[in-house]
C-alpha cells in the first residue's frame, strides 16, 4: 500500500522509456487521464487496472493539483 508520504508516481527510462507510470506496475499516469477525459470514474480505472491502488490515484491527482496551482497562467 501507498501512503500519501510515499511518491505514487514515478519515471525511469527501462520502464516504458520513461513515461510516468504507478510505482509497482507499468501502468502509465496517462491512462488514468483518458479515463477521467472520457467521463470514466475512478473506480472503472481501478477496476480495469487491479495494481493500481485507489491512493496511488488520489496521490497522482493530488502532485497534477500542485502542479496547475503552483503554475504561473
């Protein structure tokens, strides 16, 4: 399990060339992002990607947060 003081998300060029995947798989952060763009919930995503865990995901949504709020627009 990963708690939310552990990093969810990571890159590494042996694993698919280095796009960001979910620590402990080789499911790639994209995806969860095509699910939600296509009005996919949560719980399809996890239900279709059983290694992922559910605070895998919200730890991944919680860095994209930080991200577009730090952003300079």
């Amino acid at each position: 399990m990963v708690t939310m003081k552990q990093k969810a998300v990571h890159s590494s060029p042996e694993i698919l060339g280095g796009t960001p995947v979910f620590v402990g798989t080789r499911v790639p952060v994209q995806t969860l992002i095509d699910y939600l763009q296509a009005g996919d919930s949560i719980d399809d995503f996890l239900k279709d990607f059983p290694t992922v865990t559910r605070e895998q995901v919200i730890e991944a949504l919680e860095m994209a947060k930080a991200q577009l709020l730090s952003a300079q627009v």
